[in-house]
C-alpha cells in the first residue's frame, strides 16, 4: 500500500518505519519538501521510503495518516489541500493538547467534539478513521513489547474505513479480540479525553517504563 505520514517527530517516525519494514511504500510529510527530517528518514529508511511536503505525500498515496500535534493538525490538512485527500482513508492518530498550558497539557476540544471530528467536517471528502491515539508511538506499532492482553480503540464512520485500517492495526501486531471498535467518529471525542488520565498515570510511572489498558469483562 502507498502510505503518507504527516508529521516528522516521533509518532510519525515510528510509524513510518515500521510500515517500511512492512513493505509499503511510505512518503513522510512536512511543511517542505526538503525537511531534513523527513530527507533523513527516507535516506536511513532504504527502498519503499521517501519525503516530501504535505500535498506531495498525499497525492502519491492511498492511505494517509496524521501523526502531526492536534494543535495543528487543521491548518497541516489544509496545506495538503482536499484534491490531493478526496475519496482517501485518513488515519488520524493527533490528540489536542495544548503544551502552552504547562504539564500536564489542557485538551483544546473535548465532551461534545473532536480533532478528529473537526477534521472530518473541514474536509468532508476524506474518510477519517480515529485510532492509536491512547498509547506511546513505540506500543503502536510494536503492542507485544507489554506484556498480555491490551487494547487498542477505533472510531469511524464508514465500515470500509475501518475495515482497511484493523488490517493495518493487525499487521502491526494487534489482534482482532483486542481491536475495539467503539462505533461512530463521535467516540473520537472519549479516546481523545482518555489523555488526559493517560498523562496523569504517565506522570506516575518510572522514567521510560510504557503501559496501556486492557477491558476486562466477565
């Protein structure tokens, strides 16, 4: 698959490397097309890896993934412009936190919205799927690193979309048991709030130690 990653810190630089290894060819987004981040990743990255701008990446893919800040995810999608994104799965993996605020960050929409609802209004061509927004970028791409069962969430409006990106969720490493798909794009709006319990229990653990959650039921 011909995948874009927006975004070129360390969200989209786990996921773009793991998606080469995987065998799809991967175009890393920025502001510019000669982002040193992104040139430098594609040059380490080997065969499948290239950079580009925002609107390049786009074009050149099937399958786009934002792992750009929440904060600025509008105005990166906007650069990207809708003729380069109609009719495409967008992935979005952004939270809102503001890290003007101090630590922890406030979230910037929440309780009745979403980043990623807003994205899909902004851009109402594009299939916006919401997940792997709840862990750590090295959990996303590698869930067997903790260990047994835990879970990762997914949100969306259209069954096609999702359907596309649980396989994708699954060639990382996730099983189809602990895939929850909570329904709707409107439940964007409790993955991207469960930050702000994540931050806290993230504040409590030991330096670099990672975790997630897992439902238990009877």
């Amino acid at each position: 698959m011909k995948i874009a990653v927006l975004g070129t810190g360390m969200v989209g630089h786990a996921l773009a490397g793991k998606l080469v290894t995987l065998g799809h060819e991967v175009t890393m987004g920025s502001r510019e097309a000669g982002n040193p981040k992104g040139t430098e990743w594609a040059a380490k990255a080997g065969a499948g890896a290239s950079a580009g701008s925002f609107a390049e990446a786009c074009a050149q893919s099937n399958l786009i993934i934002n792992a750009t800040p929440g904060t600025v995810s509008l105005s990166v999608l906007a650069e990207a412009g809708d003729a380069t994104m109609d009719g495409k799965i967008l992935l979005d993996v952004s939270n809102p936190l503001d890290s003007s605020k101090g630590f922890p960050p406030p979230l910037t929409v929440c309780n009745t919205d979403s980043i990623a609802e807003t994205i899909q209004r902004a851009h109402p061509g594009v299939r916006v799927v919401k997940s792997l927004n709840t862990v750590t970028a090295p959990v996303m791409v590698d869930p067997g690193r903790l260990p047994g069962p835990h879970d990762i969430f997914m949100a969306g409006d259209d069954a096609d979309a999702k359907a596309v990106v649980s396989g994708l969720l699954q060639e990382f490493g996730w099983t189809p048991p602990h895939i929850r798909d909570l329904g709707g794009l409107d439940a964007a709006r409790a993955m991207e709030m469960w930050l702000s319990l994540w931050l806290r229990i993230f504040m409590q653990q030991h330096q670099g130690k990672m975790f997630n959650i897992g439902i238990v039921s009877e």
